[in-house]
C-alpha cells in the first residue's frame, strides 16, 4: 500500500537534504589523501577517429575479444585488441555505447548492443554477428532531449532487460526492450527521474538492481533501477563537499566475487580513478591515476567498462577506459583488474562471468489485459471483484475500487462502463444467488471508509449497472473499516459480509433481505487479530475464511457465524523465504469437489505465493507477473487486492484468471490500475491445474 510516487528530485533543496540526513546517502567524507598509486595500462589501443563509449564484446571462450568503439560520425568500428580496424557500420552519430548478454530475439540468446545518436538523440540497437554489429532496431528510439550516454539493466526481480538514457538537462530515462515478433528490437519507456543538471554517465548492476548516474557538478547518484520499486535516491559522493574534486566523471562495476566487488568512478578533474566498495554501501576505499604508452599520464579519463571475465593475459578481467585526449590521438586503455586492486591493496577476486543471465527469482507469467487507470492518483485503486456471465463469458465484468473516490464497473477488456463516485470504498466482494424480493440477484458489498458503513449493491447484470440496495446507512462501528470479503453458507444458505478495522478486529454481518427491495445488514459475530489484517477470503463450499495477517501470516478460521474465534496459521511469513510482509489480497481457484487453490498477494516482495486447497494445503510455489514489452502491458507490483476465478471469462480467459492491483503502472507511468492474467498461464508456470 505505497503510493507510487513520480521521482523527481529538484532544485539545490534535496541535495541539501541528502547531504544533511547522512547514512547511504551521505556523501564521502573528506580525509587527507596519500600520493596515489600510478597504474600502467596492459594494453594501449589507438581509435580510428573520435572515441566515444566502448565495450568489450567476449565470444563463447573470451579467446577472440572485440572493441567495439563509438566512433561519432563513423558510427560502430569494431577492432581487435592491438588498435587494428576489423570493421565499421554506421550508427548515426555514435556517442554512448553498452551491451548485454543473451537478450532473446525470436528464441535466440544475442549479444545486444545499444548506442546513442547524438544528432537525434534517439537510442539505436545491434547485435553482434560474426564479430560485426548488425543493426536490429525497429526504429531509431527517440528520447526528446540531448542525450549523454546509456547503461543497461538486466532487472533481477523480473528479468527484464531495460536501457537508461541519461541526458545534458538531468533526464534519465528508463526503457524496457524487446523484440518483436519479426525479430526487431524496440523500447517502451518506463520511469523518468529528473535531476537538475547535466548527467554524463550512468552504469548498472544487474544483480542488485542499483542504478548509479553521475552528475556532473554534483556527484554520485545510487538509485533503485526497477522502475517497480521506489527509485530510493542515495548520494554516494559530491563534488567539492566528498572525495570528487570538482566534476564527477563516468562509472563502472566490477563483480569480483564477494569480497571484491567495486564501484569505479573517474575524477573528471584530477584525472583519478576512484574506487568504492561495492558491497559496502559504497564506502570509498581508495584511488589511483593511470598511465598509457610510455609513462603517459590519462589526464581526462572518458567512458568506462569493466570487463568481468578473464582476457588473455589479464586472468582477473580489465577496466576499458576512455582517452580521448592521448598524445598520439583518441584511443582506449585497457587496465588490468589485479594491478589495479593490488596498487590499492585490495582483492581482485574471482571474476565473475558476464555472459551469464540470472532466471528471474520466481516462474513469470505477464497479464494480458489491463483496466483504464483509476482517476485518482497517489495509492488509489485497491481490490476487484469478478463476475463470470455464465450466458455468454465474454460479457462477464470487474468491479473495482478507488478507495479515494469510489466504485468502476469494467469490462473484460479494462474499460470503464460505470463509475460510483460513492465514497472511500477500499475493498470489495460479491455473492450470485442472493434472494431480494423473491428473486435472486448478484449482490455486491464493499467496506465505505467515507460513512464508515456496509456499501450495498445490486448488480444488474443485464444494463450492466451497479444499483445501491443498502436500506439505508449500514454503520459498521468501526472507527476505519478497511478489508472485506463475503461468504454464502452452503449449510445455511445464508449470505454474510465480513469486514475489518485497521486495528485488527474483524466483524460478521448477515445481509437480509430488508422487505422493501433493500438489503440491511445484521451483526452476527466479533473476533480479533493482534495486528492489522486485510485481504480474505471465504471458502462457501468448505464453511472456511482465510485472512491474512500482513505482518505475521495467512489465518484459517471458520466462516459461520458461530465458529468463534479458533484460527489456524495456515502459512507464517517468518518460516516462508517466499513471502515478505505485507500478505495482502487472498483469493480461490476452484477446482471443484472441494479441491483447487489459494492464491495470496505477497507485496513486499511483488509475488503470488500459492497454496493448495484442500488437505494439508501446502505450499506449492510463488509467481511474479513481469511487463510484456511487444503488447505495452506492464507488470505488477505492490499488490493490494486480488480476485481469482475459475469460471469462464471470455476469449483468452477460458479457464478463469486472476485480476490483480498494480500499485506500480508504468510503461508509461500512469494511475493505478488492475491487470488480467489468465489461469492457464498460472498454471503453466507453476505445474497447476485447470478447471475443465
């Protein structure tokens, strides 16, 4: 339940806060410094030309490695390690350059390289074949400002692999990649961060998922690169106030291993290399000065790269660096890791390999459809209920909440038919077959947190129209009622509304039918929890409610008004690595006769954690849902409600499906929504069945 918060950082104002609170984002404080240590470069590499960002590009044993140099106006040059020009293809005017390992294109792992055009300041995409960049972009991406340079992200939460485009006005950009069905790469973006000024670097770390920019006249920025999560602003050095001098230069990481793991940044004025512990909170530990052919100090270090692999005759890997100022012209120095590390007194570890792509932490599935975005912004949209036309699915509709503003009736293809500008309404349910005036209705019940009440609905399934039925206000006594959830008696055949205070107590009300086309609702029951409760759901055929506990765990108690106040921990968080607080939105999958699942949104760590049904119900397994760059839908984050069905919703939806929040809508970032996952997917990737 965070708010999504568009990051923005301006002004002098919030460096100074940053600078004053300390911690991480303190910047690094200032001691007297020895001479540092010169380092010699291992290999001394001239450019054909202007030398901008450059990679190494290894091959399958790192035998045969290839220099691929942004070369302005001539484009991509590709050269062997000895400065010998092996090839050349035009990339506009080539600026920033990096690449990543086994990005699939049509089922293919390839090594994709991004480069910047500095004339149109778009984003343009290559692979590598045969030792030679080919040109895969859809399109050359434009970015609408001038762009500096650009890093990649391969997100560790949900795989995806992203592009930062940072740029002179402060811009970073972030933008999700993929390839389209005929094989062309193309961008969405995702999340904008504003800084306000000039943003010349920026590199990332693919296994944590730290974005770091440096920013020229300020620093070094750390932030968190999913663009589903808060962007976290940390400043791990300033400029005049930390260790850097007077201008921030460009970035790299190293992975040696634990242990050995470094952030390396240039002192644009000094000339320096500065090296921070990586693994440390980047804690500064120490700093050397280059030297190129013939004792030649590197005066204005440019792009950097480190090279996390062994090379021929550098077995712990290298830092590629920039000279565009060297006395015989534009070129890179390659400067071994172990001399580096050793003229530092540090270890260079073990290399760790590159090329190596990290399978998300959890099976992903991606939704397929997703609703208009609630019109209120901040933490808005809350919890859906569904409901299946049993006549003809692909009518079938989602009621959801805007716990600021109301109630949207949508459709199967995410639009808004209805919407109740009704009250805070923060969680909703329904129940088929509830008999009003001699005729059974769908009835809808969501917690009213504006008049502290029971909101009551008819649903008219054939205007498709929510109608309020409540005989009048249907107070509930509470000082803030929050989750909510129904259930239908199969041993009574009546229907009952359970609804939470913030503070943990819960309450059962009969709905009845009042006898003037109303309903009313009577209070049956009282019980507690310690802390704050939320999400549930109510088992009809099994008499059973589960309740999620968002700090502690998933509850099993009974669900007739007489059951008391036994419960049953059914899945404590404390004994699950899979789940992080907070549990929230619960849902079933019904399999019939008494089987099927449990589905529970585990939103600190924006996972579906399922559980079986019936008998011991164990623990079966954790999704996530990840963003479809080709269809534009994102993934889901920071869930809060949740429904799940088996019944039929229409094509593509056949074998029910499991509507969730998403407390993160990027791509691009807007409101709050809720997204459709089918269930066959679910079941897929997890081993699961399907109602037939």
């Amino acid at each position: 339940m965070i708010n999504r918060l568009t990051d923005h950082l301006v002004g002098a104002s919030a460096l100074a806060l940053v600078l004053a609170i300390g911690g991480a984002a303190a910047a690094q404080d200032r001691a007297p410094e020895a001479v540092a240590p010169v380092v010699a470069a291992a290999v001394d590499t001239a450019s054909h030309g202007e030398a901008g960002g450059g990679v190494i590009v290894l091959d399958a044993d790192a035998r045969n490695p290839r220099l691929v140099s942004a070369a302005g106006l001539a484009g991509l040059q590709v050269l062997d390690l000895t400065g010998a020009l092996l090839g050349q293809v035009p990339a506009g005017e080539a600026g920033g350059l990096d690449l990543r390992y086994g990005f699939p294109i049509q089922g293919r792992p390839e090594t994709l390289l991004v480069s910047t055009d500095r004339t149109d300041n778009a984003l343009r995409f290559f692979v590598m074949r045969d030792g030679v960049p080919v040109e895969v972009g859809a399109r050359a991406v434009p970015l609408g400002f001038a762009v500096e340079a650009v890093c990649l992200l391969r997100n560790a939460s949900d795989g995806g692999l992203y592009a930062v485009a940072v740029g002179d006005g402060g811009e970073i950009e972030q933008l999700l990649l993929y390839a389209n069905a005929e094989g062309k790469v193309d961008a969405r973006p995702a999340r904008r961060i504003n800084l306000p000024s000039k943003i010349k670097y920026c590199v990332a770390d693919d296994a944590t998922g730290q974005l770091y920019a440096s920013q020229q006249a300020v620093g070094i920025w750390r932030f968190n690169g999913d663009p589903e999560a808060d962007a976290a602003p940390a400043l791990v050095d300033a400029a005049g106030l930390g260790r850097i001098s007077e201008e921030s230069g460009s970035l790299a990481l190293y992975d040696g291993g634990p242990g050995a793991r470094y952030l390396i940044a240039t002192d644009a004025s000094s000339g320096r290399l500065f090296v921070y512990d990586h693994g440390a909170g980047d804690a500064w530990l120490g700093a050397a000065s280059l030297t190129g052919r013939g004792g030649a100090a590197v005066k204005e270090p440019g792009a950097l790269q480190a090279v996390g692999a062994p090379l021929i005759g550098l077995p712990s890997g290298g830092l590629l660096v920039t000279d565009e100022d060297a006395p015989g012209g534009a070129g890179y120095k390659l400067v071994s890791f172990a001399a580096l590390t050793g003229a530092l007194n540090l270890s260079a570890g073990t290399p760790q390999d590159v090329r190596a792509v990290t399978a998300p932490r959890f099976p992903a599935v991606v939704a397929v459809t997703e609703t208009t975005p609630v019109g209120s912004p901040g933490d808005a949209a809350d919890d859906p209920a569904v409901w299946a036309d049993p006549n003809n699915p692909a009518n079938s509709l989602i009621i959801g909440t805007d716990k600021k503003a109301g109630l949207n009736l949508y459709d199967m293809q995410g639009r808004v038919i209805q919407h109740l500008p009704d009250g805070k309404m923060n969680n909703v349910d329904l129940r088929e077959g509830f008999m009003l005036g001699g005729r059974p209705v769908v009835l809808v019940t969501a917690s009213d947190r504006t008049n502290k009440a029971v909101a009551i609905y008819r649903l008219d399934v054939e205007a498709r129209r929510l109608i309020n039925v409540a005989d009048g206000l249907q107070p509930t006594g509470q000082g803030d009622p929050y989750g909510q959830c129904m259930y239908r008696s199969s041993r009574s055949g009546k229907t009952y509304v359970f609804i939470n205070d913030s503070n943990g107590e819960k309450r059962q009300w009969e709905l009845v039918d009042a006898g003037n086309g109303k309903v009313r609702a009577v209070r049956v029951r009282d019980f507690a929890f310690s802390s704050q409760v939320e999400g549930c759901v109510a088992d009809d055929a099994t008499g059973r409610l589960y309740v999620a506990e968002e700090d502690v765990g998933l509850w099993r108690l009974s669900a007739e008004p007489d059951g008391g106040s036994a419960m049953t921990m059914l899945a404590r968080i404390t004994n699950n690595p899979a789940l992080k607080d907070d549990l929230e939105g619960v849902g079933l999958y019904d399999l019939g006769d008494g089987r099927g699942y449990l589905v529970v949104s585990s939103q600190g760590n924006d996972s579906y954690a399922v559980f079986r049904r019936e008998g011991d119900q164990a623990y079966l397994g954790s999704f996530i849902v990840v963003a479809d760059g080709a269809s534009g839908v994102d993934g889901v984050s920071e869930t809060d409600g949740l429904d799940v069905t088996s019944r039929n919703l229409g094509p593509g939806f056949e074998h029910g499906a499991l509507i969730a929040q998403d407390g993160r809508n990027v791509l691009p970032g807007e409101n709050q929504n809720f997204k459709y996952v089918p269930w066959t997917s679910i079941a897929d990737a997890l081993g699961l069945e399907v109602r037939r």
